[in-house]
C-alpha cells in the first residue's frame, strides 16, 4: 500500500471539514480516512487505513467496485462518478445503511495516482424532502377535499392552481383555468378594474380585501351571476408574491336573508298569536312588550301590563330571586340566557306556574338594556308531577302510604332498633265481595277501612296499602305489653260491619306480626316476617299470629320446594304414574288417573299435594298441568302407534288455570298434532273450579264436552256438595273423596255417600270412588249403586312401563 500524505495546511483543511474525506489508491485501498469519516461510517482510521474502501460498500457496489476501478486504470474511460458527483449509499461498521452524496478526483502525487471522495451525509436531507413532500400532499388533499373554491394567482393576475370546489363552484375544469387572467371569473364591471387594484396594491401595499374579505359578484363558464364571498389571503416566495382566494357561494344565503325580510313584516302577528308568552322587559324590569298569550293568560289587559314592572306578576316568595337573576343577566355585558320556573299571578290571585327563558339584549342598537322573555305555561304539568310524586310515595285510592313511601318513613327513624312492631293485615275472602258487589263497593270498603285504620293509629305510627285488599301498620312500642291490647282493639274495629250496596257487609281480617328487634332489625325482613305470621293466621283460621321461628322454616321450606319445582319443570325432572279406575260390577278396567310425582336429589320425595298448592300459589299451576297433559298425550301416542289401545287417560286440572282460554286451544292442538281422539283424554277439576261459574270456566266445560272430553268433579264432598250447582254444570262424572269411602262403617258417612250417590242419581252422572282399599269397601259402593271405583284394592299408582306390559299382555 502507498503512503499518503498531507502538508500541514491540507491536513488542516481535512481536519476541520465537516464531509467525510477518504483517499484510495489504485488497487481500491484506503490511504486516508478523516475524522468526520470515522464518525460518519462508524470506523476508526486504523481500522480502515490499509483495507479495501468496498468495507464501506453495500451490495451491488461492494462486488462491483474492485472491476470498475481496474476498467477505468486501464481503459481510462469517462468514469460514472469522478468529476461528477452521484447519489449512493453507503455502509456503517454497524451495517446500517444511510444516502450520501459521493464526490470524487483523481490526484497525481510523486508519478501515483490516488482517488479522492468527499462523502456528504444525506439522511437528514432526504428526512427534509420526505417531510416536505408529505406536507405537500396533505395540503393538495385540503384543498381538494374544501367545500369552498380555493384559487391562486401570482402578482400579474394569472391563476396558479384552481381547486375541485373552485371547478364546481365556476364550471371550469382546472386546465382552462390556469394560466389565465384570474378576472375571467368577474363580471365584466369588476373584471377590468382588476389589474390596476393589483397594481395599487405593489405600489401602495394598501388592500381594500386582502385579510378583511367581502361580498362581491362572481361569473360562472355559462354567464350566469352568483353572490359570493371573497377572502384573500397573501404569501410571499421565491418565485414572488402569490394571492390565495377562498371563494363561499352565498346564494343560498342571499335566498334565506330575503325571506327573512319577508318574513319580518309578518312578525307582528306571529309574535301575537303565538301560545308561548312574550315579553321585553326594560332596564327596571317595567314590561315594554307583552303579547295576546300573556296578557290573556293573567286575565290581564294587555295596555294595562305595558309600563308595570314584572315582579308585579311573580309570586312574593319568589320575586327577590328573579329579580337577583334579571341583575345578573344586565352586568354580564353579553348577550346571556337563563332559565326559570316561576309562580306567576293572574286575576283574583289565581296561580300560573310558567317556564320562563330570559335573555339579555346587549348590544342590539335598537335595544339597549332590555331583556326578552319566552315563557310556557306549564301548570298542568307541575299539577301532573306532583301527583306522580304523591303516588311514588302515596296510595291513590286511600291516601295511605305505599309499600315505597312506607320503606323511605322507616328509613329516617334515628335508632333503627327502637322497640316497635310491623302488622301486615289481609281482608279475608275480600276478592268475593268484589265479585258479588263490585269494584266500585269494595274500593269504598278499602277506603272506609283505611279510614278506621288511621284513626286508631297512635302519634308516631305509620299505615300503608301495599296493595290489593292488605295493609301494613308500623307501630313504635313503648312497652311490648301494648301490642296486643291494640291488635285486638284493631280487628274490633276493622271488622265492625260495613254498610255498602244497601247492606251490611261483615269482613275477617287476619293480622301477622313481626317485632324489631327481637325478629329482625332490618324493615324489609319485618314486613316478610309479618306476611308469613298472617299467611300462617290465615291457614289455621286465626285472627292473629306472631312471628316464630317455625313459620321462618315452612317459609324456607316453601320457597326451596318453589325453586326446585322450577328446575324440575325446565329440566323435565317429574314424573307421571297411572292409578287404573275399574268397574265395581265387572272388574274390568275403564280408565286410568295421571299422578304426578317428585323426588327432587336436595329435597326427597315432595307429596303432590304439598307440591301441587306451592304450583298453585306461585303460578306455576298452569306450567305444570301442561307438563302433565303434554306427557300422558305423549304416552298415548306412543301406545296408538304400538299398537295398543288403553282406556282413557283422567289429567287433574288446577284451579286457576281451567279458566285459562287458552287451556282449550292447546289440549285440541295437541290432540291433533299427535293424532289422537279428544276422547282418549278426560279432565278432573275441584268443585271450588266448578262453582266459579266465570265465563271462561263455563265455555271451556261446554267446548271440551262438545269436542268430546269427558269433565269429573274431583274430591266430590269436601266443599260445597250442592244439587243445585251440579244440575247447572256440563259434567260427566264425580268422584266420591277417599275419606268418605275409607270410613264407610261409620254410619254418618254411610249416610253421606248414599246422599251423594242418590244426587248423582237425580242428575244421571256416574260415579267414582277413590281410596278403595278393601273387598268390604267395594261390595258395599256396588250394593248402594256406585259403578267405578280406584284404589289400593285394585293397584296402586303404577309406572307407565308397567301399565305398558300389562297393556301388551292384553293384546
């Protein structure tokens, strides 16, 4: 490798310069390597001196470099780069890759000759021109992108760019455009006076538009002549001053502004028929203005409200505030809105509640310190909202307290374990006087009652109608001994006839009571408590009944059979067996009774009857009887399809739900959809059911009969047992209550079932006897002319399977 060297004012120069120097020879190896090289390649000179300058090359140059320096040695050919300069890329010790502008010259030193490159960093630059170019295309998006036009012209007038809202808003495409006269846009007043306004402008730097704007005329390509404003902006750059124009069609505009003139001339008689009150005040509140809705409203004179200050009209307790915020708007300097709700008087003291929005007129010339006012007479609504807050709180039939409003009285007690008792109280049996008398009777019994009720209660006491026909009483105790003197006193008192209707109406009541704190110190608990004391009262026909522990547990009991009975209805968990029903003459079966029954995996085996009343008091009744009746249809399709033929399939039915209308429409559409006779299906209903006599009860026994379902009264001489109810009702069969058939040897029951035999006699209905348990029973049932019977004599409710070998076996 030759050496290099530098005189002392060269090695100064490339000391000091900024660019990277670097000096091959003739085989490509660097000779020189300056410090602004080391700190742009990243190489110290040691480490470069010596080794071949394609170290510093990315690839393709780092694999060319070496052939098209020997091309050039040999050859001496023009050179791509010496005494010109290029663009490259060059290569760091880190491997990065950065542009930089590459200069070099050949030098001849003592008969060698040595290559010299300058190497100038263009990273920032390019960054520079990348950044320049992005703000460039952002600023061609905004102004293509602009609603408004956007034009540019240089300093003689000649258009430079022409945006898309400049072609639509004039009808010129941009290449017609520029490089034309800016005034071919003007009309032909303003298009010759244009140059010499530019001309002023150069000379005189006085602008009459430019950073202020103004409505002028504007042309289109096609002639026409449209309004618009012109804001004019000014830049200066090397290619000398430019003006930027930013055009705003005001066509559109000029339209609005002149129907609003036309529109002002009716003013006057809008402004006076409109509902809303108008007013202006001046600047000591006297009335300037008022309109027809305002004055009439008052049922006032319209001339004698003008010059009467405001607060003349506002309510007492309500005028200092207003008048506070009416000073408020005038010191604000501004124009400024508030709004009110304002008592205001009429005639005879009369009351108007009207929304009020006030607005200050500063700096209106024709104004000067007056405020205006737009109000809406919104009394009725405040009347509305009062009463719905009253209702939040209160009961609208007795003026009682509601279950909320009861909770939010409780609420604010100081000490929330304070001796005390919660009563909740049931008319008993109160839906029947509905029935019997009317609603418009019984609500006059809940009023007379509420009436009573708040008479008895001591000072500190609160009554509430949670709803329906029952009552809760919170009662604070000084001693505990106090309770039931008042409880009795209160039953007295709520049970004392009533005269409605003409008559004398004597209701029961039953009361459960809860204490705080010995039961609950939380109210909601009481309540419940309470409700679960009177449900107990009401079960053992007692007036009253305090709140223990037991109740506690046949409540949790209930509620856990009520959450099971769910699951097992969802998840189809329950199961039917089949009792058969036999004739007591031939012994041959004549039909069969579909029973339900539970075994739940927490609660054991659960009793129908227990599980059947929590159905009925949690309106499940009608799920269930449809899971019963869709099951045995099922089964019976089944069967239809083996080819069996069984008796007919008796579904009890629960009392609520019979008088569903719907109950009809879903037996018949399922009987359809399974393909199976109506009669293959029969009904069993209570005689609490049967002595409802609703409309609905009585169509869906006279349809089911006429469809061909056959209808029992079941558990016949547990209620009502009366001649004249089963002469008036479409029945087919009654069944005679077990305990009647399974003490048939006491003579009072004898004779019971004789009776009942002999009505069902006189009506021509058959009869059923349940709970047939022995040989004496059936002999005894036939003898006294009863023809069916089902019980433990004959089988027990057996498994569908069963039923199903037995049915094979027939065949």
């Amino acid at each position: 490798m030759d050496t290099f060297e530098l005189s002392q004012l060269q090695d100064a120069i490339v000391q000091s310069a900024v660019d990277a120097i670097i000096v091959i020879d003739q085989q490509g190896l660097i000779c020189f390597f300056s410090p602004s090289a080391e700190k742009l390649f990243g190489y110290s000179s040691a480490e470069c001196v010596g080794q071949n300058v394609r170290l510093l090359m990315p690839e393709p140059f780092h694999g060319e470099h070496d052939s098209y320096l020997k091309n050039y040695i040999k050859d001496k050919k023009p050179a791509k780069i010496i005494g010109i300069g290029r663009d490259v890329q060059g290569k760091r010790k880190d491997g990065s890759i950065f542009p930089m502008h590459l200069s070099v010259g050949e030098s001849k030193t003592n008969g060698k000759s040595y290559f010299v490159g300058i190497c100038h960093d263009l990273t920032a630059y390019q960054a520079s021109v990348k950044a320049h170019l992005k703000v460039l295309s952002v600023q061609d998006a905004l102004l293509e992108a602009a609603v408004d036009g956007i034009i540019s012209i240089d300093e003689f007038g000649i258009v430079q760019s022409f945006n898309r809202g400049a072609e639509q808003l004039f009808g010129y495409k941009k290449q017609e455009v520029i490089g034309q006269n800016v005034s071919m846009l003007m009309t032909q007043q303003h298009a010759g006076q244009h140059d010499s306004f530019i001309d002023n402008y150069k000379v005189s730097g006085k602008a009459k538009i430019i950073g202020i704007g103004r409505d002028v005329q504007a042309q289109r390509k096609d002639g026409t002549v449209f309004p618009m404003h012109l804001s004019v902006g000014e830049s200066v750059t090397e290619q000398g001053r430019v003006f930027v124009g930013v055009c705003h069609d005001l066509s559109e505009f000029k339209a609005v502004l002149q129907r609003l003139i036309t529109a002002e001339q009716r003013y006057r008689d809008i402004v006076q028929n409109q509902k809303e009150f108008i007013c202006r005040l001046s600047k000591n509140s006297r009335l300037t203005f008022v309109n027809n809705a305002f004055s009439r409203q008052l049922n006032q004179q319209l001339f004698q409200m003008l010059g009467i200050s405001i607060f003349e009209f506002i309510h007492a307790d309500e005028r200092h505030h207003v008048e506070a915020l009416l000073a408020q708007l005038r010191q604000g300097g501004q124009q400024q809105t508030v709004s009110l709700s304002v008592r205001m008087l009429g005639a005879e003291s009369t009351v108007h509640w009207v929304d009020w929005t006030f607005s200050s007129l500063a700096g209106q010339s024709d104004s000067g310190d007056e405020i205006q006012g737009v109000g809406i007479d919104i009394t009725e609504q405040v009347k509305a909202k009062n009463h719905a807050k009253f209702l939040t709180s209160f009961d609208a039939l007795t003026g009682l307290l509601n279950k909320e409003g009861l909770m939010e009285q409780f609420s604010r007690r100081s000490d929330p374990n304070k001796l005390c008792a919660v009563l909740f109280i049931d008319c008993h049996r109160f839906r029947l006087i509905n029935e019997k008398y009317g609603y418009e009777c019984g609500d006059l019994m809940l009023i007379e009652a509420a009436h009573r009720l708040k008479n008895l209660l001591p000072d500190g006491a609160l009554a509430c109608r949670p709803g329906a026909d029952d009552f809760i009483v919170w009662l604070p105790l000084t001693e505990r001994s106090d309770l039931l003197p008042f409880v009795y006193q209160l039953i007295e008192q709520c049970t004392e006839p009533y005269w409605l209707a003409q008559e004398k109406i004597a209701p029961s009541i039953c009361v459960g009571i809860s204490i705080c704190p010995d039961d609950s110190s939380q109210f909601p608990a009481l309540i419940q408590q309470a409700e679960s004391a009177m449900f107990d009262a009401k079960q053992q026909g007692l007036p009253l009944r305090m709140y223990h522990e037991d109740i506690h547990s046949a409540l949790t009991r209930r509620l856990e059979i009520e959450q099971g009975l769910r699951r097992a209805l969802e998840h189809n968990l329950l199961n039917v067996v089949m009792q058969p029903k036999y004739s007591l003459h031939s012994g041959e079966t004549s039909g069969y009774e579909a029973l339900v029954r539970w075994h739940d995996a927490n609660l054991g085996t659960v009793a129908p009857d227990v599980f059947v009343a929590v159905a009925e008091a949690v309106n499940l009744g009608k799920q269930l009887d449809r899971w019963v009746i869709d099951t045995v249809l099922q089964q019976l399709s089944l069967w239809q399809q083996a080819g069996l033929q069984p008796q007919p399939v008796a579904v009890n039915i629960t009392s609520k739900h019979f008088s569903d209308p719907q109950l009809y429409h879903h037996i018949m559409a399922k009987l359809q959809q399974l393909q199976l006779v109506p009669s293959s299906l029969q009904l069993e209903i209570t005689e609490g059911v049967a002595m409802d006599k609703s409309p609905t009860t009585l169509e869906n026994l006279n349809a089911f009969r006429s469809a061909g379902i056959k209808i029992a009264i079941d558990d016949f001489g547990t209620g009502y047992s009366s001649l004249s109810y089963l002469t008036s009702l479409p029945i087919d069969f009654i069944k005679i209550d077990k305990t009647f058939v399974q003490a048939l040897e006491s003579d009072q029951n004898l004779s019971l079932v004789k009776a009942m035999l002999a009505m069902a006699k006189a009506i021509k209905v058959p009869v059923i006897a349940e709970g047939v348990e022995t040989e004496t029973q059936q002999q005894l049932l036939a003898s006294l002319g009863c023809e069916f019977g089902q019980g433990y004599h004959y089988a027990k409710p057996t498994a569908v399977a069963e039923i199903e070998q037995q049915l094979s076996a027939g065949c």
